[in-house]
C-alpha cells in the first residue's frame, strides 16, 4: 500500500522546521495552469508531507490571483489523502484572541472573482457542501492543539472575503451580526475544491487581530498583523508536527467518496478533453 500523503497549505515558512527532511521539490503541470509555487517534498517525524506555499515564495500572490484549481489539482496528482490549510484571520469575536486558534468548522462566500469549482467545460456536477470540513481531520487537529497548550477554539465560521484590503467596519460589523467568527481570504476556495476532489481538508485559522469592528480600537495596521503572524507560525508548526503522527490511517468521513453522486450529465455528452483533464477528481465515476 502507497504511504499516505499529509498536504500542508500555508505559509512557506511552515517547512522550515524541525525535524523536516526534504527530498525533492516539484512543478506538477497541471490543466489548468501553473500551481502558486513548487510543492516541497519530504518526512517530518516520519509522516510524508507535502507543503504548498499558497501565495508563491516571496509572496506575490494575491488572494485573488492564486491558481486554486492548480493547487488542488497538483496536491491530487500527487496522491495528497489529506490537507491541512493555515491562513491568518481577523477576529469577530471579544473571546478570539489574537494569536489564537479557531478550528473551521462552517464558511460563509464573500468572494466575487474567482473560479472555485472543476465542474463546467460541459460536465455538470452538483456538490454536496454543508459541513464543508472534514470533521475527522478537524477533530486531529484541535486535539493536537490542546494537547500542545495551545489556546484553540473547536468550531468556528470563517467569512471569506475577496481582499486585497481589509473589511470595511460596516462589513466587520454585518459578519458579527452573523454569527461569523474570523474573517480571511482564502480558505473556503480551497475547501470547496478540495472536497470536489475528495480530499480530506481541515482549516486552522490563524487570528492576528480584531478586524476593525471594535470601536474603542484603531484600526489594524500590517506591522501589528505582521507581529502576532510570527508567534501564530510557529504554533502551527507545532501543530502540524504533531498532527502528522495524530492523523488516523483510516477515517469514517465521506470525503473519499463526495463526488460519487454529484454528476448529472450525461456521460456521452462529456468532452473528451475536459474527461481526460478531469480524470483524476472524477474519472472513476465516468
């Protein structure tokens, strides 16, 4: 049986890390387009890892900008099982502090000009997206949190704004109103993906500030981000560090399995080239 496959997006500072032994660093073409960076190889305490720098080393992606698809896609070929995204979010609640945790459980899609779907190019596929996380690898990783003393929130909905900038206060304060928990930037388009190509993913969101909701604060400014962005990085790396021998080798979630029913078009009508693109997210159920 092939080893087990554990993708980490994030950061490319996540790989450099303790006990990290990388082997090679690879491209992978992909259908549609280059993927943000090359994907970085190697065993960290044993665990066969894969890390992804999400915005390009350097960082001159755009939220906006990133080739999600690419991503996912790459990490699939690669026989990724498992993604564990971190990503840095304000917070919207008095009792989220920054420099803590929140374990993602829901999404709310405030994006505007993105492709966050494989389906189209004539194969119509409907997927099934309410409980967008999967709760197996969730579960792992607050587990891990709390057994490392880290301050970690169980569940939590993650608004995902379009950026670059950050929100407006009368948007910070319509997501409260929602019963929102952090807002970010990337996440959900990578969940959806994700599930479409049925890969266990799991969110750990990395607050940095209060966003601009609260009144008696000014706010946010890059360099106050930037300060509680070190400490959050490595927590997570000690997160990911410990998840990686945590991370059960066999689950009881139907993410293996999400788009077993989600295919509505008729199978003749499929065209060859976008059947052959898609062979690996959905070619077993063609």
């Amino acid at each position: 049986m092939a080893e087990r496959l554990i993708a980490v997006i994030g950061g490319s500072g996540l790989y450099e890390m303790p006990g990290f032994s990388k082997s090679e660093e690879v491209l992978v073409k992909t259908p549609f387009g280059k993927p943000s960076d090359k994907i970085v190889l190697g065993k960290l305490d044993g665990a066969a890892m894969a890390f992804l720098p999400r915005h390009g080393r350097g960082h001159f992606l755009l939220p906006s900008e990133i080739n999600y698809r690419a991503n996912i896609w790459a990490l699939k070929k690669l026989g990724a099982e498992f993604i564990i995204a971190s990503a840095a979010c304000g917070s919207l609640k008095e009792d989220i502090h920054p420099g803590e945790v929140v374990v993602i459980d829901q999404f709310i899609d405030r994006t505007r000009q993105r492709i966050d779907t494989f389906m189209g190019e004539g194969v119509v596929g409907h997927l099934v997206f309410a409980d967008p996380i999967c709760q197996c690898l969730a579960e792992t990783l607050y587990s891990c949190a709390t057994e490392l003393g880290i301050r970690a929130h169980r569940k939590g909905t993650y608004v995902c704004i379009e950026g670059p900038s950050f929100s407006t206060r009368a948007e910070s304060r319509a997501y409260r109103s929602w019963g929102a928990h952090v807002v970010g930037m990337t996440n959900l388009t990578e969940a959806r993906l994700a599930r479409e190509a049925e890969i266990c993913y799991a969110s750990v969101a990395l607050c940095t500030d209060y966003d601009c909701w609260r009144e008696s604060c000014e706010p946010v400014t890059i360099e106050e981000v930037l300060k509680v962005m070190s400490k959050n990085v490595d927590n997570c790396r000690k997160i990911i560090k410990l998840a990686g021998k945590k991370i059960p080798k066999k689950t009881n979630c139907s993410c293996p399995q999400a788009m077993k029913d989600a295919v509505i078009t008729s199978r003749d009508k499929i065209p060859a080239k976008t059947r052959k693109d898609l062979k690996i997210i959905i070619g077993k159920y063609l």
